[in-house]
C-alpha cells in the first residue's frame, strides 16, 4: 500500500508500521537506470518530512547521483591523478587505501559516508592502528597508535576523491570536507649531541667510505637520498661547494633518481678540512678502479658498493647500517635523519641566521620548517638566552623600596629599632599586645611583622613566648619584605 504525494516521490507505509519515503532521483549517468532516494521514518508524519527533504535535495542537486562505490570514486580519481604523483607519493597513497581505507570503506556508497563516520574512524586509528589494517590482529597484539600524519594523509586521500566525485556530478557533496582529520602531532626533535657523535663518527671511520657519508651528510645537512645519488660531477673541490639536485627513492631493490623533495637545487659551501678528505677519498677511489683494470668515471657515484663506482648506494643501506650503529653506542635515536636535525639544530645554536640555515638544508618554506621540525632545544643557547634577558632587564632596588603595608612599616621601625641599640642583642621585644596598642595596629600585624624579622634574621620568635633580639644586621640585606605585593 502507498500514498501518493507527488509525481516525483511518494510515501510507502510498510510492514513493520513504519513508513518510507521514496522520490525519483533521475537517470544515474553510468549504469542509465533510474534511481531513488529512500528514508524511513517511524511515523507517517516524519516521512512525510522526510520526502519534503528528499525533494529539496532533488531540486537543488545536493543528492548523489550516482550509486558509484567508494572504491570505485577512488580509483577514478586515481586515474586521474598519478600521473602528476611523485612515484612515492603513489607508492604511499596506494598502500594506505589498501590497509586503512578499502577494508572499511571500499563496498560502501560513497553517498552514504559523512563527517560523523570519518572522524569515529580517525579517532579508533589513532587508538590502533590495527583498527583499519586489512589483516585481523592477533589476540595478544599491542595496541600501537598510527601516527597523525598517516591518519591526516587518510583523510586527504578521502577528501581528494570526494571533491573530484562531486566536481563529476556523481555526489551532492563533499563529506570529507565537512570532517575534521588530526591535527600535526607537537614536533620534538631530538639530535645527538656533539659528544654523543664523537664515538659513532670515530667508528664509523674505521670504513672510509662511510665515515666520508656520514661526515657529509652531517656538514652539508642533506637527506640520505641526495648523499645516495651525488655524483663526482656534482663535487667542485676547486670551489669548495656541491650541487645537490637529485635524490634516490629505492623501489623493489632498486635506487630510482628523481628531483629533489622541494624539487628545489641548492649550491652547498664546504670547509676546508671537508674538501681535503673528498680529495684524498677520490684518490681511492681511482685506486680501486685502476687495480681492477677500470677507470674512474666522470660522473662516477661518490658512495657505492659497486667495485667502479657505477651504482649509487642503496638509502635503506644507509638507514639500517647506521641504526645498528647508532644502537651499539646508545644514541636515543637510531634515524638517519637524526644528523639533519643535527646539522640544524647546532647552526642555529652557532648564531647562523636562519635564512642560510634553510637554504643550506633545502626548505622552500622560509625557515618555517627548519623551526618547527629541526631546530631542537639547545642547553647552551638556552642558558645565553637567559643570561642576555637578565642583563637587559632592569634590576629592582629594593633598598630604596618604601614600605607600604602595615606589617611593612611596623616591621621596619623594629629592625630601626634593633640596629640602632634600642633593643640590644638578648633583649625580648614588649608583648604582641603591647606592640598592637603602641602602634595602632591589629595582634595579626604584628605578628607578620615579627616573621619578617625572624626570617631577617634579626630575631628568634615561639609561640606563646617574647621575641627575641639575636642580631643588630639583617642576614639578607636588601631583599625585599615578605607577603609584598
């Protein structure tokens, strides 16, 4: 049974007593059948409010028109998109729809989903990450929260393929947009300090090779992947400077070259000692190739495993040789990337501006980045901080302070007292009584009053007993009286 409210939709009052509301979406444009809108209500009047809403969203095309899944709007808008990618970033965003995104949403409407749903699924990820992975957790797993910037990086995946459906025509509306993703976790760099450096670097010397790696890295502030790839024609020891303009990304075992990540090229100053160890290591390296019948080629890589230089070192090489170095020398941190925030950190603390300092690492940003993510809190900078304000602050006087509550003046016509004779040392001042009386103040007063002196060391009060006159000189001369506001 039905009651007919429109051509365009109607009201179904169904088995279980409830009603439904039914209207005429229209053609969905890729399957060329019609579709409907339908909610159910638990009385009539409510779906009669619910068909009303049906209609409004029909008229001003804020319904989905399409019955597209949310896998299928993904993989459209990956289409679309990956061709612009960085292949990391297409490596990453389909690793996350795999894990985080296909189990939970993937057969669903994309219509269907709202802000409500995405932001309840935000906050179980950030509770485990094993809430979204497509493979079910073992029963004694560890909860173990996944990071806010993967959490974010969901989001904006959603977020992308959502504003490309509704642009389509395929959705009313953007729910994504309408949710709010995670905010960036507080940045909390933590480098290595000089001395605990000293003892990896001097192991790490024992390889030419890769103390030469990690020295440069270290003075040049780069990213593993720029050192990986750096070329002897990018090293001009003449001029004492290096070309960093590509990086390697390492892909089923194998270093793929590309730009860098702010796509940005950057000329990078050395020092003396620096441009004398990368001769005597190019000397070597023309050793090894002569010995094996080779040459040194011009654009030779400067790190390799290969025995002529051919192929550049491999960055996952580099990151696991130095955790398990950093970890046999108890650093707190294992990353690589640890010495970026090294280099930064110690150049600031040095009085670098910070404009040069991000120049050297190659942020684009200004400096923001090199603040917020890598300058991490330096003792010694700290501690001149602190002495500059203290010398730039006027200094009160609290000697030529005059007293201005009661217990302040009383208190400083006693030690006047005291220090001129009138009350000899091993003399009892007159009763708290007395003193209120001859003074015109309250018993509390005076007994503040005889406090300060006592912590002035001019006299020895008890309870219930005479204070008594123990010095004519304040123990701390100048200081200011206690409970002054």
């Amino acid at each position: 049974m039905s009651k007919r409210s429109s051509n365009r939709g109607h009201i179904e009052a169904r088995p279980n007593g409830t009603f439904r509301a039914v209207v005429s979406a229209g053609i969905d444009p890729l399957t060329g059948k019609r579709r409907f809108l339908r909610e159910t209500a638990p009385t009539e009047n409510l779906a009669q409010k619910a068909l009303t809403n049906l209609l409004h969203q029909v008229d001003h095309q804020t319904h989905a028109r399409s019955d597209l899944t949310l896998r299928e709007v993904i993989e459209k808008w990956l289409v679309i998109k990956e061709p612009v990618h960085a292949r990391r970033t297409r490596v990453r965003n389909r690793q996350l729809i795999r894990d985080y995104i296909e189990p939970r949403f993937g057969s669903m409407k994309a219509a269907k989903i709202d802000a409500e749903l995405l932001e309840n699924y935000y906050a179980l990820l950030q509770t485990c990450k094993h809430n979204g992975i497509r493979l079910a957790p073992h029963k004694d797993h560890e909860c173990e929260p996944l990071a806010n910037s993967s959490v974010r990086a969901i989001h904006f995946i959603l977020r992308a393929a959502l504003d490309r459906a509704v642009k389509w025509g395929y959705l009313g509306k953007n729910a994504a947009a309408l949710a709010e993703p995670p905010s960036f976790g507080t940045p909390e760099p933590d480098p290595p300090t000089p001395e605990e450096l000293a003892p990896v670097i001097n192991e790490a010397w024992r390889d030419p090779a890769w103390g030469l790696f990690l020295w440069l890295t270290m003075i040049t502030g780069s990213r593993r992947g720029e050192i990986c790839v750096l070329r002897w024609t990018d090293v001009d020891l003449s001029r004492s400077t290096i070309m960093v303009e590509r990086a390697g990304d390492q892909y089923d075992g194998e270093v793929v070259e590309g730009p860098t990540k702010s796509r940005q090229k950057r000329r990078v100053r050395l020092d003396e000692y620096t441009v004398d160890l990368l001769r005597a290591y190019r000397a070597r390296c023309r050793h090894q190739c002569d010995e094996l019948g080779a040459e040194l080629a011009r654009n030779a890589f400067v790190f390799s495993l290969a025995p002529d230089f051919s192929r550049p070192l491999k960055p996952n090489t580099a990151t696991q040789r130095y955790r398990r170095l950093a970890t046999r020398n108890e650093l707190r941190s294992t990353r690589l990337h640890s010495i970026r925030h090294y280099s930064a950190t110690e150049l600031l603390a040095a009085g670098i501006d910070l404009r040069s300092v991000a120049g050297r690492l190659g942020h684009g940003s200004g400096g923001a980045t090199t603040l917020k993510f890598y300058a991490a809190w330096v003792e010694k900078a700290d501690t001149a901080a602190a002495e500059a304000l203290a010398h730039s602050i006027p200094r009160p006087d609290f000697g030529q302070r005059r007293p201005r509550h009661a217990f302040e003046k009383l208190a400083a016509e006693l030690r006047t007292a005291i220090e001129s004779g009138h009350y000899p040392v091993g003399s009892e001042l007159p009763y708290a009584r007395e003193l209120a009386a001859t003074h015109n103040v309250s018993v509390g007063t005076v007994s503040r009053a005889i406090a300060d002196l006592k912590v002035r060391g001019l006299v020895d009060a008890r309870q219930y007993q005479r204070a008594t006159v123990v010095s004519r000189e304040a123990a701390r001369p100048g200081a200011p009286l206690e409970g002054a506001g």
